[in-house]
C-alpha cells in the first residue's frame, strides 16, 4: 500500500485494461492444454508495456517508470495475479534482473536485448529435488575445465524451463547462463497446477559452457525478488477472490436475506478483509527493502511470505467455502486464483522455511 506516481498509475491502468481484453477467463482456459501456456504476441506485446525491463538498469537496456524498478514491477505482478493471467512474469524478470545487474556486455547486448523485446523467454534454474529442495541450498557443481566449466545438476521445478531460450542455472560456484540448445542439457516437462504456468525439470549432465558463461550477483537477492513478484501476484488473486466472494455474499439470498447479512458470515468477511490488507501492506514494504536493498531485506521479504503465504491460501479456501457448492465446480473461476496462489505459495521457500529464516534471523540479531 503506498502512493502511486502518475506514471506508475499509467502503467498499472494499461496492464489491467491489456489483461482484460487478452486474458479473461474464457481464454486462460482455452490456453490450458497448450504447449507454452501463452502466446508469442501476447508475450511481445506486453514487453512493449514495460513488463520485461522494469528491474533492469537503463544502461543495460531497461528502465522503470518510477525510478523504483522492483515497486514497478509488482504493479504488474498484482494485475497477473488478479486476472490468474498466463505469461512467464517471474522467471523472464529474474534471469533480466541478473542480466541486467551483473551480466557482461555480451550478454547483455544479446541474450538479455532479446528478452528486453520479449523475442525470447529466460528460465531462472534454482530448486532442486530433496534433499537440496529447501530454501538458501544449491547444491548444482561447476568444475573448472580450462577455458570452459562442466555443469553437473537436476534442477525441478523450473518455471518455463522447457519455453526458455537461455536458463540462468545456480550452483555452488555462482550463476551460469545456458543456452537451451547446449550439447548435454535435457528438459522435460512436469506436470503443473496451475492453467497457464508450465514447470520443467532441468538435468546438465556435464553441460559445457565457456567460463565467460558466468553472471556474477546475488542468489539470496534474486530469490528475495521472486518471492516479492510472486507474493505481488497473490495479494492480486486475494482481491479479485475477496471482491467476487463479498458481491456473492450480497446477491445470493437464504431464507429470505442475503447471505452477507448473517453474523457469521460478517465475521468470517471480517478476518478476510483483515488478511487482504495486512497482505497488502506488508507485501509493499518487502518490495521496497529488494528495491533499495535494505539492511533488514531478508528479514522483511520472509515475513511477508510467512504472512501472505499462509493467510492467501487461507483466504481463497474460505472463498470457496462461501460460494458453496458452486465453489467448488470446474466451471466457476475461483479455482483459476486458487490454483495460483497455492503454486505461489510453494515456490522459492515455503511459508514455514521462511518462518525458520526469520527465526534464525532474530535470533541472530539477539547475540
């Protein structure tokens, strides 16, 4: 929650009424059983409104419309989440921010230009099967083989791993950028929950790249990052669930009254209310910590994904539950939300491996 500049309230103004006209619910749903999940010109066109450029720095090729890339960015991140629109936001951003900060000129004049353009689509390579799956642990080995480094790694889930052009892929020796057509590298694809979004499971098998591979950065600041985008996109999905699930409440009509009449029922909208603004709230803070990179980030960023985390997927059950059996059917929207805010929930760090963060946090500050 905080004060729009004109041009931020431009941007988000167009990327609503875009999403509106490109991505109601009857097209999600035609997209479900599509390769990609979106469309190119979709894709392209969006990166014409900013959506690939705004966390990187003008002299890479990018630029924010407010000065406050990352605050930017989750204006448009709210505006997915409320319309559950299909699109590779996150990912894209994450290997464009990493690009943009720390790439070299190389990479940054083409693999980094061509996502700018929305030609080509980046994958960010983080998570790992157990034992390795938990949040900070990379466990991806790079060796040193003279000019070139040997990639040896199983990354999953990777979110549009098998539509990405180049995948930045993390190890214990720092970030690699890799072609997806490089010699060694297997995708498949995995099954996901949500409609639009599509997974891969990642494997180098001795994937040889050139050493100038290497993009240098931030692990923890990036994954801060994509928790930000994604929690932006949850606090979307809870208002368009709270605002569909409060006009249902005064419409539908039992023994007489509307439902939104009964004690019970106000109380239950009461906590939900409460839940969507704390959501809001603390989710703004934890995008301005990434934004100037503040002492107390990581802190801010894990309680924000503590609290949005559990109190969104609470928030979307409850909605369901108001509606009733209608709630629950495949031809009600709610499930698009509720399928969004769930895959957010689990991705880079549960609610509960945040919660251990924020704990070892704390109690680091109390030595």
């Amino acid at each position: 929650m905080f004060d729009r500049t004109p041009d931020q309230e431009l941007l988000e103004d167009t990327t609503r009424r875009f999403l509106e006209q490109h991505a109601s619910p009857a097209k999600i749903r035609a997209l479900q059983g599509t390769k990609a999940g979106f469309e190119p010109d979709y894709w392209r066109q969006g990166a014409e409104l900013g959506w690939t450029s705004l966390v990187v720095p003008e002299d890479a090729g990018g630029g924010s419309v407010s000065g406050a890339g990352v605050v930017d960015l989750t204006l448009v991140a709210y505006e997915f989440g409320f319309h559950a629109a299909p699109g590779p936001l996150a990912p894209t951003n994450l290997v464009a921010a990493a690009l943009g900060r720390w790439g070299s000129e190389e990479q940054q004049s083409g693999p980094l230009a061509a996502i700018v353009a929305g030609e080509h689509i980046g994958a960010w390579a983080l998570a790992e099967a157990a034992p390795n799956g938990r949040l900070g642990t990379v466990a991806a080995e790079a060796r040193a083989d003279g000019s070139e480094v040997l990639l040896t790694a199983t990354k999953a889930p990777v979110e549009a791993g098998a539509e990405a052009a180049v995948l930045l892929v993390a190890t214990t020796d720092g970030q690699y950028l890799v072609p997806a057509d490089t010699p060694g590298l297997t995708v498949t694809p995995l099954q996901g929950l949500d409609m639009t979004r599509r997974y891969a499971r990642v494997e180098l098998d001795g994937v040889r790249v050139p050493a100038t591979a290497r993009v240098g950065g931030s692990v923890d600041w990036l994954t801060d990052l994509a928790v930000v985008i994604q929690l932006a996109e949850t606090v979307g999905a809870m208002q368009w669930a709270f605002d569909t699930t409060l006009e249902w409440a005064f419409n539908r009509y039992s023994f007489g009254r509307p439902l939104a009449s009964y004690q019970e029922i106000k109380h239950r909208f009461a906590d939900l209310a409460m839940w969507l603004e704390g959501s809001h709230a603390i989710v703004a803070e934890a995008a301005q910590a990434v934004h100037h990179d503040a002492a107390n980030r990581a802190e801010v960023v894990s309680a924000a994904k503590l609290y949005a985390g559990r109190y969104g997927a609470e928030l979307l059950q409850d909605c369901v539950q108001l509606h009733g059996g209608i709630g629950v059917t495949f031809d009600h929207d709610l499930h698009l939300f509720l399928r969004r805010v769930t895959s957010n929930t689990a991705a880079y760090g549960t609610p509960d491996e945040h919660a251990a963060r924020l704990g070892r946090i704390v109690e680091g500050s109390l030595r």
